[in-house]
C-alpha cells in the first residue's frame, strides 16, 4: 500500500488518539473517557488503542500518511505532532468538517488538506466551498464519482480521492477514470491487483499489443 490513514480523536484528558468512532459502545463516548480509561477499555476486550504520537512514530517515513479529523480544536496539536514526526511531504490532512481543513490549511500552508464529503450536489457549490477553506482537493464516496466529476475538479486542478472501495472492479473502474487515490479497508487484495494489472500492460506494451 502507498499509505496508511490515522483518524485522530481526543480523550477527555487531552489525549490525542486514533479512533475511528465517537464512542467505544453507544453512550460511551471516546470525548469523555481519559486515556486509561479508553485504553482500559479495550485491554479487557484483549485489543488495544495507542495514540497518534505513538503511531506516528511507527509510520514516520513508511509510505503517505493520512491524518483524518474527525473533531475541531485539535488542528495545532495534529499538525505539531505531525511536523515533529513525519518527513516533509509524507502526509496529508483530510476531514468532514470544513473549519478543520481551514485551519490546517492556515497553519500549514505547504500541506495539502482535503475536504471529505459524502454527498455531492452542485459540483459549482463544492467547488466554492473548496476555494472558501482553501482545500487543495476533495475526497469522495466513491459511488458519487464519474467522468463528469473527474474532469471538473481536474480543470481547476484540484485532485480527487475516493472512498471506501472494497470491490476490484470499483477500484479498476476509478482508476481508470482517474482519480488520485483510492481509500480502501483491502490494502493487500488491492495491492495486489494493481501489481499485477500493471504487470500484464508491461507485457502488453513489450509484445506490442
């Protein structure tokens, strides 16, 4: 795989952590857990829970890193963290929320930042709202992405990633639409096929078919 995507939430006590839910169990909220607890948590259930600056640590320089906000309020700390860890021009800040992308964008203006949607109307007011946060791409369900997408955002040279593909076919489709990236649960599986998809262009290139 190229990369690895971090989503970054907050303990009660100021911690930042990977987690991808608000809540552990419903009512049982990430936000109002501090560390130990939220570490205690899953250490009963035989998992574990590590903080962003610990996963950082082992990621640093290993492929693209993806760091996905899932809250507000945590932009300085997740762009220190990330400057102090990770070599220029490994990562990457995404999010949902607008004023997240905003502020990373502020804060670290050589990072690219892209805005995630699920959903997409007019492509003029997306890209509006891209200009407003000064977002350097968006991220897109991947069921909401076609041709017609493609080349708007490739005209204001704005690159477009998509989201979460699992099924090969999809993630041939996308790729040859052209999108920038694909963001997938399946690194290996989809890994694997585009090696050997490559493979077989290298073959048909040689044999000059």
């Amino acid at each position: 795989a190229d990369g690895i995507e971090l989503d970054v939430r907050k303990t009660a006590d100021g911690v930042l952590v990977c987690h991808h839910n608000r809540s552990v169990r419903f009512g049982l909220r990430v936000s109002r857990m501090t560390f130990t607890e939220l570490y205690r948590w899953y250490a009963q259930r035989d998992l574990t829970v590590t903080t962003l600056a610990s996963a950082l640590e082992k990621v640093a320089g290993r492929g693209l890193v993806n760091l996905e906000l899932k809250i507000t309020g945590i932009e300085r700390e997740v762009v220190t963290l990330a400057e102090r860890h990770l070599p220029e021009g490994s990562y990457i800040f995404t999010s949902f929320k607008h004023r997240a992308i905003a502020s990373c964008r502020r804060l670290a203006p050589d990072v690219p930042a892209f805005l995630i949607a699920r959903s997409l109307g007019s492509l003029a007011v997306m890209l509006a709202r891209l200009r407003e946060i000064n977002a350097t791409g968006i991220a897109l369900r991947h069921r909401l992405i076609d041709a017609r997408v493609i080349e708007f955002f490739r005209k204001q040279g704005l690159p477009v990633f998509a989201w979460t593909v699992n099924k090969l076919p999809s993630a041939q489709w996308l790729a040859d639409l052209g999108v920038s990236g694909l963001i997938t649960d399946l690194p290996w599986e989809m890994a694997e096929e585009f090696r050997r998809r490559t493979a077989l262009i290298q073959k048909d290139a040689a044999l000059g078919l």
